[in-house]
C-alpha cells in the first residue's frame, strides 16, 4: 500500500516568527491529527504534518511522544511506548519518501540546535509540537538503548498490515451497518431543501438495493454478489474502472455531502483527498432517536464471527428537517455504513496474507439490502471454500455458506448451506417459534426444490440463533466486539 505524505505545512509561533530548529537526537512531542481512510495516521511533528503508518493504535487528539534519530539512511522515527524501557520502548514509525524529505529539512544536521552526543536527547524550545522538557527525560535504560537500536528495513507487507490493522481500529469505532443510512436516505430523497447533487447521489445508493417480490433468481443474487464493494480496491489495482457497487456509490455520497456541508459553512470546497479534516460528527442526531433505532447496535464483522442481520429501522430525520442537520446525519450514516465495508473487506482476506497458498480457499464476507413488500432488509452472507486449489483425487470440493435474514414477520433466520458434490446439507435456525414451526411445515418443499437441482437433499430446522464460536483469546490487533 503506498503511503502519501501530504505537503510540507509550516507553523508559526504566536508573534509570527518562525518556530526554532530542531536536531536529530531529540524525542519532540507530536500530535495526533487524523487517522486517514487507508490506515495511515497524520501527526503534526516538528512544523510538519507527517503521515506515517504505525504498528501500534494511535488516536486522534492525543499527544505521542517521538524519538529522532539521524542514521547514514537519513532521519528515523520512533514511536515511544509509555511504560516500557529498553528496544522494547521503540516503536518504529513508517514514513514515506515525501515526507522524509520534510523531515530532513525539519532537522537538519547542523542546525539552530546542538547536535546530540550518541545515547542523548535534548530538550528544545517548548511550542506545539517541539520538545518539551519532560520529554526529553527518558528513563536511563531507554535512553541509553535508543542509539543501539538498529533501523531494519521495513518489508511492503510490514508496511501493508500495519496500514491493515489501523484501518479496521478506525473502522470497527464508527461503523453503524446499511440499515440506518437506507432508512435516512428515503426520507432525504423526498426532501425539497438538499440540492440535486445529494439527491443524486443518494438515489444511486438506494438503486442498489435487490428486489425480492417476485422472488430471488440465481443471477440476481450474482450480480448483487459482485455489486457489493467486497471487491473494489482489488478491480481499481487490476486497472478497471470504477464499477457501480456499493463501496463506490458510498464513497461518491460522501464526497456529495461533504462538498454540501463545507459549502453550506461558507468554507472552499475541495477534492476528497485534498479536504481538510471535518470534525467527526456525534454518534447520535440532534434530537431524541426512535427507540427501536437505539436498540441495540449491530456487532462489527470479522472472520468468525456470527453472521447478522439488519432489519429495517425507522429513520432519524422528517422531510422537513433542515437541510444542514439532513446532511450531518447522512454524513454520520455514510461514515458508519463505509466502515462497516471497510471490516467486510478486512474479514475476507486470508488469516496471514503472506500464507495465503498454503491458508484455507477463498472466503468472502458480504452484505446484500434486499427490498421486500414487508420493508427493507440488509442480509449478511459469508461464503468460503475449504481447503485450496483443486481437490485431491477421489475428493470432492466442499463449499459453505452462511447467512442471516430478518423481515417480517418471521424475524431472525439463519441459514447454514454446505455442498459436498451432489449433497447439499442445510440447517436453518429460526429465533422465533412459530416461524421454525412454518420451516418444519415445508421441509418438504425445499426437499423437492433442492431434488429438482440434482442435488441430495440433507435438511434440519432448529429453533433459537446458531451457536456463537467456540471463545478464545483474542489475538493481537483484534477489536473488542461491545455490541454483544
């Protein structure tokens, strides 16, 4: 993943002169400005808007402490873990081309400031984002170990997962699911305030949901498989054009809102990438939310985990809302439902990407809205092959498909398909009774329906949710699940 470093930004101290120089050797305190969509995270560090991909969380607003160094390679950056001493304190923090050359010319060897001896660090003049006194007062073990600590080259796939890991840490706070930014999109297409470039945009997204009235063909499904946004960073990467899936629909919505709200601020509008920071709005709207809407969140996905269903919610906003306070929840909406991709994604990758031959098959993890007479319905799909490449002789290649379903009036259903050659084994749980009572009655149906695809039927209904996997401790850089 390359790594791009946004110009070099100068600050100015408070009468307008230029803030003091800086020299390798020193640990400066740097700020937390933004975590950028693709896992690469912003600090004001030295005069200087760094972008940098670290392996540990940083958050944003927080104030990190940074140690410099100068190496026949040029400037080195690392992050200092507070509590720990020794290499162990030492973070290594990824910087692009870009911007090492920023901080080459932030620390120039020779500058304002006396270059520090090996094995010390210096406390500078105290600004924002300089060094501060306390900083500088390492303990002794850490101090001492800073110089000995060697620069190893950082490999593209060290490089790819930590942007990976910080993606979905910024992904897994925000992310809210499709059902709440459907709700909200109906009632904004109807209002007569937003201008016609959210309406558009928002029409786009609301295209995409899947008509199930008439039923559910094969090539539907299909097409709605690959309009999901499951695959399109992987499309853009092989050269093709952007499609209109999902993902692109949503990223296009939230470049319409933001020009729509930095407009209506009175503020220059700009690309996507060029814009500046927005504050992230609150979780909530302004105003009491329906309580069916607060309920319960809906669990962030990730590999393993119990598929789950959105059912539809009622919106947050009236056509008549303003048109300033439509767009604010339409931008928390669109924000909360790319997150949710954004974990889809993650979770449809292979356990160690760089074992991925010698890992399991393919596995991917979706989402479908379906529009149904009883309302709109988000579905969750997960489908994976075992084993890899082509079976071995006298073995046949299994495939496994999991989904979760919720639409009046049957409620939650689950469904868990396994198709072993020509035997399709089936089980569907139904967390209502009397709609596990309505799958027993038609078990019969569905065993015609399967005879009539050649396949042997094998087929059992239960009654409650499926079980949750089996826990275990969660490994490094997996994301607390609140929600349940």
């Amino acid at each position: 993943m390359d790594i791009v470093a946004p110009g070099t930004v100068t600050f100015t101290t408070q009468f307008g002169a230029p803030a003091p120089g800086n020299s390798p050797g020193e640990v400066v305190e740097a700020k937390v400005m933004q975590l950028l969509a693709d896992g690469r995270a912003r600090l004001a560090l030295a005069n200087t808007l760094i972008d940098v991909v670290s392996s540990v969380p940083l958050a944003v607003g927080a104030t990190v402490r940074v140690a410099v160094r100068h190496t026949l390679e040029g400037i080195r950056l690392g992050l200092i873990e507070p509590g720990l001493t020794g290499a162990k304190a030492i973070v290594p923090l990824v910087v692009d081309g870009p911007s090492q050359a920023a901080l080459e010319a932030a620390f120039p060897v020779g500058g304002s400031h006396t270059r520090a001896p090996a094995g010390q660090f210096t406390a500078g003049h105290v600004t924002a984002g300089h060094v501060t006194a306390d900083a500088a007062r390492l303990n002794a073990s850490s101090s001492a170990s800073m110089p000995q600590v060697p620069s190893p080259p950082v490999s593209p796939a060290a490089v790819n997962a930590a942007a990976l890991a910080q993606a979905v840490r910024g992904a897994a706070v925000r992310q809210s699911g499709l059902a709440p930014l459907m709700a909200d999109l109906a009632v904004a297409l109807r209002s007569p305030s937003l201008p016609a470039a959210v309406t558009v945009a928002a029409a786009q997204v609301l295209a995409l949901r899947v008509p199930v009235a008439d039923g559910l063909p094969a090539a539907a499904l299909k097409q709605a498989f690959a309009r999901s946004g499951l695959f399109l960073e992987a499309g853009l990467a092989s050269g093709a054009d952007a499609p209109a899936d999902l993902k692109t629909a949503l990223l296009t919505l939230r470049q319409v809102l933001r020009a729509f709200m930095a407009a209506d601020a009175g503020v220059p509008v700009r690309s996507e990438m060029a814009a500046p920071p927005m504050r992230a709005p609150p979780l909530v709207p302004a105003g009491p939310m329906p309580e069916q809407a607060s309920a319960q969140p809906v669990p962030p996905p990730y590999r393993g985990a119990p598929t789950t269903a959105q059912p539809e919610l009622p919106p947050a906003i009236a056509i008549d809302t303003p048109a300033e306070e439509i767009g604010r929840v339409l931008l928390r909406d669109t924000e909360g439902a790319l997150g949710r991709q954004t974990l889809l994604q993650a979770a449809s990758l292979p356990e160690r990407p760089s074992h991925a031959d010698a890992a399991g098959g393919p596995r991917w993890h979706f989402e479908i809205p379906f529009a149904t007479p009883q309302g709109l319905m988000i579905a969750q799909f997960e489908i994976a092959r075992d084993g890899h490449g082509t079976p071995a002789e006298g073995t046949k290649a299994v495939w496994r498909a999991r989904f979760s379903v919720d639409v009046e009036p049957l409620g939650a259903i689950h469904a868990q398909v396994a198709l072993i050659g020509e035997r399709a084994a089936v089980t569907l749980w139904a967390e209502r009774p009397e709609a596990a009572a309505r799958f027993r009655a038609g078990v019969a149906d569905l065993k015609a329906a399967l005879a009539e695809a050649e396949l042997e039927p094998d087929i059992m209904i239960r009654d409650g949710a499926p079980p949750r996997p089996r826990e275990a401790a969660a490994p490094a850089g997996r994301f607390l699940d609140r929600a349940t």
